[in-house]
C-alpha cells in the first residue's frame, strides 16, 4: 500500500442515503427499494467517506438499484483531511492500520455482506464494485467457486493477485488508470491477456494521465481530473445496467 491510496481530493455534495445494518456491520444505504443490489467495497477513507457515498448515490439512482456501503474496517477510518493535507500523513500508522485489515481479516466479513443480500434480503440480483481496497475483495466475491455477485467492477485495484484474475467467474469491468504503482503494467497486461480466455464478458476502461485514486478522489479543479471521474461512473453505471437488469429479466423467465 503507498502514498498514492491517501491522495486525492474531497467532493462538495451532501450524500441522500442512511445509516443501516448489513450482515452485523454498519452500513451505508441509498436508493430505492428494489430488486437488484450493489455492493460497493470501499477504500483506504472507508464507508464513512463523502466521496463514496455520493458515488453509491450516483449508482443507485443511475442503475436503479439499492446500494450498500457497509463498513469493512470495524469501526476504524484514516481522517478525510489527510486527503487535503500531505504534511499530516506522517500521522498514520498504516502498517499499523493495514495489519487489523487484511484479506484473511475482511474477507469472512465481506461474503457474509453478499450471502445476506442474497438470502435474507433476497435480491434477484447483485452486482459488486471495489475501489482501491476493495478491488482485490470483488474478484473473491466473483471467483468460480463462490459467485456470491453476478458481477463485478474495480477502479484502481489494490492487492490484487494474479490467482484471483484467473480464479474469476463472473463478468468482469476494470477501470485502470494510466498510472498505478498498485494496479501496475504488468498486472494490466495480465488482466487483458487472461482474462479475454475465460469466456467471460469484460470491460476493460483506460484513463490516460490520470492516477490511482481518480476515480473517487479526483479534484474538483482539474478539468481532466473530473472528466475521469465522470466517465468511470458513466461507465460502471452502463455496465450494472447491463448485467444486473439482465439477471433479473432472466431469472423471471425461468420462474
């Protein structure tokens, strides 16, 4: 984990949803009740975040889903303002922070999040995006021997192996910038090599220039920066339209 998960900056906005409880875990939720859900997994700023939030409220609204935002750091969050302020970043103890939240720690509780959207909510359909820290967990959660989504996005993917970019199983969309000490060259280019073979749909997004982070954290003040941002939600928004409402549409003809 760098320097470059912390950066970035925070957006004016004040989110629509409310707080709630998913699988034992407090939870952001927004949008109308429906049949198809979205589970985002959030970033280093965790679920409390602004940025996340108006990005839920965006998918919710655009897609026509519920989205949840719980909370996979128990209850722990890194302060906003570092975003503003590098010269506080010597504050954090991330190794620290990092060793209370590692895959083995989270990952129990993220499939308990998608099980119970499933069975005891009884979604029809649910899609599941991560952002930085959480792209490595969407992958898990669309491995061919889980499929607890029936679809994934990632932007900016962090820890992510290449075990679990061939272990995939479910139709997939990443949203890679150019520059991206975490997400790197190599990785990319196994993404676009392996992934195309498995037979799965995919969706792969370039954003030339811009940086680890954009799409969450993009500044207000660059014009480049937010038409970044702009895309990578118009892009993820399309690509749960797609697949979600399909789910749904099949799952009624079967019944």
């Amino acid at each position: 984990m760098g320097d470059c998960c912390l950066k970035g900056f925070r957006w004016n906005g004040k989110p629509r949803g409310q707080q709630t409880v998913l699988a034992g875990k407090d939870c952001y939720k927004t949008g109308a009740e429906s049949n198809i859900a979205i589970l985002v997994i959030h970033d280093l700023f965790g679920w409390t975040f602004t940025n996340t939030r108006i990005w839920a409220d965006h998918l919710a609204e655009e897609v026509g889903a519920t989205v949840y935002v719980p909370d996979f750091f128990g209850g722990e969050s890194l302060p906003p303002d570092i975003v503003l302020d590098k010269t506080r970043w010597g504050e954090l103890d991330l190794p620290g922070f990092m060793s209370r939240n590692t895959k083995a720690i989270r990952e129990p509780e993220i499939f308990s999040c998608a099980k119970a959207l499933r069975t005891a909510h009884g979604y029809a359909s649910i899609g599941a995006i991560g952002i930085c820290y959480g792209g490595w967990a969407v992958f898990r959660l669309g491995a061919k021997d889980v499929q607890l989504v029936d679809c994934i996005s990632t932007a900016h993917p962090t820890f992510l192996e290449q075990k679990d970019i061939r272990e995939v199983g479910v139709p997939v969309q990443i949203l890679a910038p150019e520059h991206d000490p975490q997400f790197t060259e190599e990785l990319k280019a196994f993404s676009n090599e392996v992934i195309p073979k498995l037979g799965l749909p995919y969706d792969y997004q370039y954003f030339p220039s811009l940086e680890h982070g954009f799409a969450t954290r993009g500044n207000l003040n660059n014009q480049e920066e937010m038409f970044g941002v702009e895309r990578a939600k118009d892009a993820a928004v399309l690509w749960f339209r797609q697949w979600l409402h399909r789910r749904v549409k099949e799952s009624q003809t079967i019944r």
